[in-house]
C-alpha cells in the first residue's frame, strides 16, 4: 500500500500549488455543515481542473485585523517554503466592524493601515489575492452591512494602490436572498452550505483567481 501511494505521487503530472486562506470565521467556513466554507469549494473546483492543490485554511474566529497583522507572516511563510509554489488569499475585517473590533477600540482608520501594512508585505513576498469581507445577516443588519460597505470600499482603494487584485463580494451577496437568509436562520453572521457554495461561484468565476489557473 506505501510502495502505490509513493507510486501514485510520482506519476502525478498536476501542476502542485500551495495556497493559503487567511482572515476570519468567513474564511473558516463557520456554520457549514459540510466543513468546506467557500475556500474548501473554490480549491476543489481547482483541483478538478487538473491542478494539485493543498489548501491551507488559516481563518480564525473572532480575530481582528490588528491581531492577523501579527500572525500571518509567520503561519504562511511556514507552509509555503520557497521552493514550492505558494500563493495566499486574504479575506479580513468583518470583525472589525462587530463586537471584537469595538471592544478593541478599532476605527475605520486602523483597519485601513493594518491592511495596507499585511497586503505590502505580502506581496513582496508571494502572488496574493484580497477578497472583501461579505455582508452581515444579524439584527443590526442595515448598520452593520453599511460600515462592512464603507470598508470594502476603502480596501478596493488599498489595493489599487498596491496593486494587488481585489474581489468585492459583499455587494453580490448584500443582494443574495440565499446568503441572508441562512445567515439569519443560523447565527445571525455566517450562512450554511448553499450561503458558502453562492460565495464559491463568485470567486472562481473571478478574473484574478482565474489567471492563477491559466496554463
């Protein structure tokens, strides 16, 4: 059975990628029962294209931007040694605008530095993509939804001026009576499997995602 496996590796002619995902409970996948989220999804969808792909879920429940600052280098440069071909997603700041961020004392202003600061020094580093944080399904829904808005605007403009590719998903799903639904019907923040597989198709339909997987 080890002589196959060992066989089986060798004679695996898939293009071999390395990606981490790393951000919130979003990218975490919390509230899917299937334990995907939609960073499992879009990685299986790769996969089936014909690449190998390990997938490495680094989200954390909770955390703000001021606490991933200081855990990201560390997390992802130990699963991407130089000599693979690593890529990173980051997905963050929905929790800056909830319950953690207002108990740390975090304004707008913070999360825009903090992410500047991550996506600069990331992208010196490693190809690297931003998707913004999505929308919110709890009782103080149209408030909350307006500050994730303002803020995935502010990050667009990070990225343009980083130059770093960004994806706006909290519009679409702002809209998605899916995504909304199940979030309300679950916790109030994250959706079920079919919120997670809606987010899913957003990404891997996307231009800066799509060019990781171009021959």
């Amino acid at each position: 059975m080890q002589l196959r496996t060992a066989i089986s590796f060798m004679s695996d002619s898939r293009k071999e990628i390395r990606i981490c995902f790393i951000g919130e409970s979003f990218v975490n996948g919390t509230g899917d029962p299937e334990f995907l989220g939609w960073t499992g999804r879009v990685c299986r969808n790769a996969e089936s294209r014909g690449y190998a792909i390990t997938h490495y879920n680094l989200g954390v429940r909770a955390e703000t931007t001021r606490y991933l600052k200081k855990r990201w280098y560390s997390e992802v440069s130990y699963r991407l040694p130089k000599e693979s071909d690593g890529r990173v997603v980051f997905s963050f700041g929905a929790n800056d605008s909830g319950w953690a961020g207002k108990q740390q004392g975090i304004e707008l202003s913070e999360s825009i530095a903090n992410a500047r600061n991550i996506l600069s020094q990331a992208k010196q580093l490693y190809p690297i993509l931003m998707v913004s944080p999505p929308p919110c399904g709890d009782v103080d829904q149209e408030k909350r939804n307006q500050i994730l808005a303002n803020l995935s605007q502010e990050f667009a403009l990070v990225c343009d001026q980083l130059d770093v590719p960004y994806l706006d998903v909290f519009s679409s799903l702002v809209k998605s009576p899916i995504w909304l639904a199940e979030a309300k019907a679950n916790d109030g923040a994250h959706p079920k499997a079919d919120g997670y597989a809606e987010f899913a198709a957003i990404v891997q339909n996307w231009e800066g995602w799509l060019n990781w997987f171009t021959p």
